[in-house]
C-alpha cells in the first residue's frame, strides 16, 4: 500500500466514525471535569477505544485518568495526544473536547493501517494539562520512551501551523505578618496584605522591562477576614512566563525580588513555593509541521504561519514532550477571528458545527500526518535532524 492510498483509507475510516466522534466531543463539552478529575472523559474515551478493537490500559502511568492505547508491531511509533480537561468556571473554553475527539480518531484510523505500512501507533490520554502538568508526570513514567515522534492539534480563530508557546512556571506567595485591632492598636501590627499588595505593585512596575513575548500574572488568593482585623497573612498566585526554559529563569528571580521587596517594605516576611512542574517552550519541528500543513490544505484548511496579530500566546505541557521526541501543536480553527480561547464565546464555539467539523477534519489532517511518517522514508529522519538541532 503507498501512502496516497493509505491516507485515503485514513480518511474513509474517520467518515465512518464521524458522527461517533462528534458524539464524544459534544459529550465531553457538556461534562466539564478539572485536572485529573476526568472520570467521564477517561471512561467514554477508553470505551470507545475498545469498541474499535484495540485493548487499553486505564489509569495508565500512576494516574488515575490517563490511558494508552497501542495498535502495530513493528516499526516507528508515533504518539498521538488527547486532552479533555476543562477549566474552572469556563468548561471547555479551550476547547479539550475537540482534542480528545480529533486524537481519538486519528489514532483510531492510524490503527487501520498500522501493520500494513509498518508503523505503530500509540494513541495516549493525557490529563491536566491546563496547570496540572499530566504529561509531564507521564513522560517521567515513560509514556514517550518507545515514541519516534508525537503530535496532538489544539483549537483555535485560526489554522495555524502552531501557538506560540512559552515556558511557564507557577508560584504560591504567602506573606506572614502580626495581627492588631485597626483601630485601637495598629501599630502594633504588621500588616501583610499590603506586603502583597507592594509585592504586587512591584511586579506591576517590572512589567514594563521584560521582553515583549514575556507575561506575568498573578492573583490575590487571600487578603485577611475582616477591616478592623490588621491581616496577619495575605496571599498570591503567580504565572511567570518567558520564552524558553532557559530565560524563564532570571525572570523568575526578578519577580521573587519585587515580591520580597512588599514583604521587607512592610515589615514581614515571605514564604513561596514554586508549584511544578514547570512547562516548557515548544521545540518546533518544521518537517512534521510542513507535512501536517499539507495534509490539512488538501482537506481545504490552509494552515498559516503565525503573525503578530494572529499567534496564540500560551503554554502547554506538550511542551515538555516535544524536549523529548520529535513533536507538533498546530491550530486549527473553530471560532471567528479574534475570538480569544479561555472565554465564554469560545466554549460555545467548541460545541458547535464549527467545532464538530473540526473534530473531523483534525482526525484526518493528523492521520495523514502519522501516514507520512511511516511510508516517507525521509520525513521521520528529517524530524529527528531538526529535533536535534534546536535542541542543540
């Protein structure tokens, strides 16, 4: 079988599950589960796998909602990624659902082929991705040991060839002061919400002297219980982010300094905690993403290089795959341009006909991508050859 047969059987094989997967989407939108809360998303995923044929581990790698799933016995292996957590007070603003759906059909219709061209196919579940970091704990479980190459799509206003994603690390600020009546005796008191609060402005200051591609963000999680209470404890909730793992490093002691600065102004003292894991930078792979472009523009979705006005700024933990295999997160487009993901509009976006047509038409962009791999007998060595090189 060559490639061009293959990837039309692919696509045959996603039309037939078509209207099961747009099923599975439109039910994991309308049960939103938080990181590594996903029980349902788990069970109807794995189920449907089973369905097809294949055998599944749940609660695979140590955690309780991801799952693998192999078809193949030989050849390379590429990995193809679901998400399907929500996130707090938005649902599937990010639109999880159209990623698990899309992976799971891809795979799904990968398997159809497998053994035929000589490739394997590991169709993986990975859980919390929004902060919770799920791939991270599976890759140091050795989910992506066997794994040639890994891939996974993420809606979007937009076909792009990819987000722009940056390294993230999360911080928990707490600042520790003395309590006094606010009237009677303040001034035996150390107030610790305005530690936080100059912490925060000192952050605010430090925005304006960062790299254009840098955020940080941060929230009060916890300001005192009453007015005439001097607080004894105030804290924070912080983002930092830069474009690497690399630069996100003297950023975050930059911030530390600012934060520290509320806290000696004030006269209290600081405690922190950085919650891992980190995410990192996406290493990108132009011989995949070349490949998967292709594929969609046959599909009549023209995939586009990223602008200042049109990149998605995010970070993801598909970062962190992609510093260990060869990987690729391109867009694909549900929702109107500039209709930004994490908002009400998207969510509903991602349960719509736009949404749906999605879900298919990502199934079969990436089956064909995973095609390409195997019967291209240079594509996978080129991916690895880029891989390596921007990795250093």
């Amino acid at each position: 079988m060559d490639g061009a047969a293959a990837k039309r059987e692919v696509c045959d094989a996603v039309d037939g599950r078509a209207a099961a997967l747009i099923d599975i989407s439109q039910q994991i939108h309308a049960h939103p589960e938080l990181a590594f809360e996903e029980t349902f998303a788990h069970d109807l995923l794995t189920e449907a796998i089973e369905g097809a044929g294949l055998s599944v581990e749940r609660s695979a790698f140590g955690l309780d909602t991801a799952f693998a799933a192999r078809a193949g016995s030989s050849g390379p292996n590429i990995a193809v990624c679901c998400e399907y957590d929500a996130l707090p007070g938005l649902g599937h603003a990010c639109g999880h659902n159209i990623i698990a759906a899309a992976g799971l059909g891809a795979g799904l219709a990968a398997a159809t082929v497998a053994d035929r061209l000589g490739g394997q196919v590991t169709i993986l579940g990975t859980p919390a991705e929004e902060g919770g970091g799920g791939k991270v704990y599976m890759i140091d479980a050795g989910a992506f040991a066997d794994v040639d190459a890994a891939m996974m799509l993420h809606p979007a206003d937009a076909n792009l060839s990819r987000m722009n994603t940056i390294a993230i690390h999360q911080i928990m600020v707490d600042y520790h002061g003395k309590s006094a009546h606010a009237a009677a005796a303040p001034q035996h008191g150390r107030n610790a919400l305005d530690a936080a609060v100059l912490g925060y402005n000192g952050v605010a200051a430090l925005r304006q002297h960062i790299a254009p591609d840098e955020r940080i963000h941060g929230v009060f999680t916890d300001g005192g219980d009453k007015p005439n209470i001097v607080p004894q404890h105030a804290s924070m909730h912080w983002y930092i982010r830069s474009t690497t793992l690399a630069t996100l490093e003297p950023l975050k002691q930059r911030v530390l300094a600012c934060l520290q600065a509320g806290a000696d102004a004030a006269g209290c003292t600081m405690t922190y905690e950085w919650k891992d894991p980190s995410y990192a930078d996406m290493v990108e792979v132009d011989p995949m993403l070349a490949a998967y472009a292709a594929n969609a523009e046959a599909l009549g979705r023209v995939t586009e290089t990223p602008t200042a006005e049109s990149a998605v700024i995010g970070s993801t933990d598909m970062g962190n795959v992609s510093y260990v295999v060869p990987s690729i997160h391109p867009m694909i487009q549900v929702a109107p341009e500039r209709c930004a993901i994490h908002t009400p509009e998207f969510a509903s976006y991602a349960a719509s006909s736009h949404g749906d047509a999605a879900v298919v038409d990502g199934a079969k962009a990436l089956a064909m991508t995973i095609v390409d791999l195997w019967t291209d007998a240079h594509l996978l060595a080129e991916a690895a050859a880029a891989h390596g090189a921007a990795l250093g």
